[in-house]
C-alpha cells in the first residue's frame, strides 16, 4: 500500500487547496510551530484548507531543544496550538538539528519519550520525521520503534521518486523537495506513506459507529465557530460579511427559509445534524423536522440531568427551556458547548448573534436538560465530515473526555492550566489583582493566587500545586 502526500509550511506560501484536492492528495502533513516555538504563519490557513477539502491531515514540529525541559515546552506549545482539534495522522517531531547533534543517546530518548507522552496524553498519534542518514547514524536504537517517516532524495531531485534510494526503514518516506503539485507556487516537498492512519484509528481507539456519528456532527459544528448572523437577507454563507442583529442567517435558509429573521439557536442544531447526515437521517435523530423550538425536543426525547458528548442541551432559563446546543465534550462537572444565535459572555446567551464554543458547571444550571440522539441508526459516519477550524479533537465517548487534568504549578503553560482557570474563575476566586482570571492557559501569580484561595477555603494543604488531591475536590463539587 502506497499513500502520496505532501509536507507544507510557510515557506510555501499561500496554497489552493481546493486545486490541491482536485489533483489528488492522500494527506498533508503541516508545519505548526517554527524557532522560538512560534505558531507558523501559514498553520491556520492550512489546516482549515484541508478540513474543508476532506485531506487527511497530520502535524510537525521542527525541534530546537537540547534538554527535557525545552522539548516538554514545545510539546506542550504544540498541543495548545492544536486546541483539542481533530488529526488524522500523527504528530511528527522533527528531531534532527545541528544542535542536537552531540546530544548522547540517553538524552535523546529521554527527550523524545517526554515529547511523545505529551502528545499520546493528549490523545494524538505520535511519530519521528529526520532525514534517514540521521536515523542511521543518529537515532538511538530505542526511538526506531515508533513510527518513523525518513527523508532521502537525489542530489539532482526532480521531483520524481527514485525507488533506489528508498529508505530500508520506515512507515514514509519523503522522496523529494521539489515536487510541482497545482495549487502551490514553487517546489514542495512530497512524500509515500505506506501505513494508513485513516484505517486504523477506528480499531486503534475503539470506535463505535455511535463514536464516528457524534464525532462527524461535532466537527460540522465546530467549523461553524465564528459564524455572525446579518442584518439582510445577504452575504449568508460568509462567516463575518454584513453582520447585524436581525437574524438573517443561512441555516433558516437550508432548512426552513419562510422562518428567516427568527431566533436561530435550534435551527443552527438541525443545520448540522442535516450537514452531517442528510435530510432524512436528520430528521430521525431529532425525532421531527425541522427542530426550531426547545420545548418540543424536550417533549419528544428524554430529559436527562447530567451531560454526554453528542447531546443536545436545553437550557432553562426563566422559567421554561429557552436556548439550545451540542455538547462536545464533559470533564466532570463541567460540559462545552458548540452554540447558535448566543455570544462568548459566559451564562446563558439566548440571540446572542453568533456561532460560539462555551462550557457551563452543570451544578449551576439548575433545569437544564440532555437529549440524547440514537446515533446507532446513523450507518455512513464511517467518513466523518472534516470542517475548518476545529478546535476540539473529539475522540471522547460517554462522560470520558480525551486527557486527564495534570498536576498544575506556578509557570506551567497547557490545557490543564486552563481548566483550573475556568473553574476558579466560575467559583468566583479572583487573583492577587483582586480581578477575574485571564484564561490564558498559564499558571502566572494570579492564577496560583486564586488557587491557594481555594484551597484554603476547602480545607486543602495550601501549597499553590494542583495536584490530584486538589484536582478530585475541584471537579467533584
């Protein structure tokens, strides 16, 4: 088996993926961050040029690190860069620079096993990109049990692929850096991977069709993120152009056009369940057609009080249920949220204007309600639709989510810092500025601060560490 691809970063320039596609391409693997751990210019641009156009994609990083600290850095910088969104292939260190090349064996390996368990702990694949005199003459033996993807090509490289020098080793293999490929300006890099990923990752994590179901609506909406309604009956397929507040937006088009300039929040739901699934499965899921009214979903399914990925949520609020979403993800008690017609303020936003990501305690949202789809009568979510933007990998079922909160102290920079943020800052425990938290994803003195407030306050040993102690009192309240 024999997939071809291509390596990209901003040296590339602008890129058509949409010429990209048409030629034929069987994945992409981007360059996310560059020297000093800065995210590549062109990274966004790219990755969405590859959800929207159904190109398995996969991530590098460029490794400048001599110490476990430094690599545990990038690692970390990479997977808040990723932002929980959804990878096909793997994350490839790239571990080959001049100034790595007196590193011993022992530091080496200890360097790259601190690399991949931040990025497996985060629930991505991981694997090894260096050129293959490297991997000869370099990689400590231990490293070569991972995947690893090898460069070699000619010295007069045309682009071709010259089987002669095909690596003895590996699950790719970079054949050339001067490919020609319609829809980037310039030579690019080309490869052969001769592993699959796309085919594994249902056996590998375990799949249900339920799981590849839910994934495929989630991903839809994410790629809505950013969606502003208009103020006329103009422009509606555009994210941003002519905005306005009176409810003009293209789901009312899609699924029920004489309803145009009414609140949207459940339309936006029946949007992307039909997106995902089509018209007729859509309406199966939901129970009728189109779901435009709160009520009448909690009406028809049952009303559960605590929270699954995939589910549709009815917020109460004064008095009857009022606004709608889809849970993407539950840590603990806390559930996010891909949301129609609301804001990014925090608390129930109903014709808020836009398309936003959220996250709620559910313990404070006395009222609210869980609908739960029967995924299991949706059979073609075998190919899970791949949307721009994603900013959540949503391999999770159940009340499970992908990682689990880490240890937390002053300095440390990642996801778990954010959700320590979020639930101090939603329990009211301000920093030393005496002011809400930043979520900023980084354990600064306003954040241990607050941390400690909490920790006194439960009885806790006040240490400013959040560590399992804290963590299991925390999400349990």
């Amino acid at each position: 088996m024999e997939i071809k691809g291509i390596d990209v970063s901003a040296w590339n320039g602008v890129i058509d993926w949409q010429k990209v596609a048409n030629y034929g391409m069987g994945f992409a693997i981007l360059r996310i961050t560059e020297k000093g751990n800065k995210t590549d210019s062109t990274f966004e641009r790219n990755y969405a040029g590859c959800i929207t156009h159904s190109i398995p994609v996969g991530v590098y990083k460029y490794s400048y690190a001599t110490n476990i600290s430094e690599i545990k850095y990038e690692a970390e910088t990479v997977i808040n860069v990723l932002k929980q969104r959804k990878l096909d292939y793997p994350v490839f260190l790239d571990i080959e620079d001049k100034c790595q090349e007196n590193l011993s064996q022992d530091l080496m390996i200890q360097m790259i096993d601190t690399f991949r368990d931040i990025i497996i702990r985060a629930g991505y694949k991981f694997g090894i990109y260096c050129g293959y005199y490297w991997y000869k003459t370099k990689l400590p033996e231990k490293a070569k049990k991972y995947d690893c993807w090898l460069a070699a090509y000619p010295s007069q490289d045309d682009g071709t692929m010259q089987i002669r020098l095909k690596p003895a080793a590996g699950i790719g293999w970079q054949y050339s850096s001067k490919a020609t490929i319609p829809g980037i300006s310039g030579k690019v890099d080309r490869n052969v991977f001769y592993k699959d990923y796309t085919a594994t990752k249902n056996e590998d994590k375990g799949e249900t069709t339920m799981d590849k179901a839910i994934e495929k609506v989630i991903l839809i909406a994410k790629n809505e993120e950013g969606y502003l309604e208009k103020k006329s009956n103009s422009q509606l397929d555009s994210k941003t152009a002519n905005a306005g507040s009176a409810n003009f937006t293209k789901y009312w088009r899609d699924i029920e056009p004489s309803y145009q300039g009414q609140p949207w929040c459940a339309a936006f739901v029946s949007w992307c369940f039909m997106k995902a699934f089509g018209l007729e499965k859509a309406k199966k899921l939901l129970k009728h057609w189109p779901y435009v009214y709160c009520p009448t979903l909690g009406n028809l399914f049952t009303r559960n009080a605590n929270p699954k990925i995939g589910d549709i949520v009815i917020f109460y609020h004064n008095g009857t249920f009022t606004h709608t979403g889809l849970v993407t993800a539950v840590i603990g008690d806390r559930f996010y949220t891909i949301e129609g017609n609301t804001s990014g303020a925090s608390g129930i936003i109903a014709n808020g204007g836009g398309v936003c990501a959220k996250s709620y305690l559910n313990s404070q949202m006395p009222g609210t309600k869980f609908c739960t789809p029967d995924y299991s009568i949706v059979s073609d979510a075998s190919a899970p639709a791949k949307p721009e933007n994603t900013s959540s990998n949503t391999t999770q079922t159940g009340e499970e989510y992908m990682f689990e909160p880490k240890t937390v102290k002053a300095g440390d920079k990642n996801t778990s810092v954010l959700l320590l943020q979020e639930i101090l800052k939603s329990r009211g425990f301000k920093g030393k500025n005496k002011k809400d938290l930043d979520l900023d994803w980084e354990a600064g003195d306003n954040t241990i601060y607050a941390l400690k407030q909490y920790q006194k306050s439960r009885g806790l040993d006040v240490d400013g560490v959040c560590g399992s102690a804290t963590w299991k009192d925390l999400i349990a309240i």
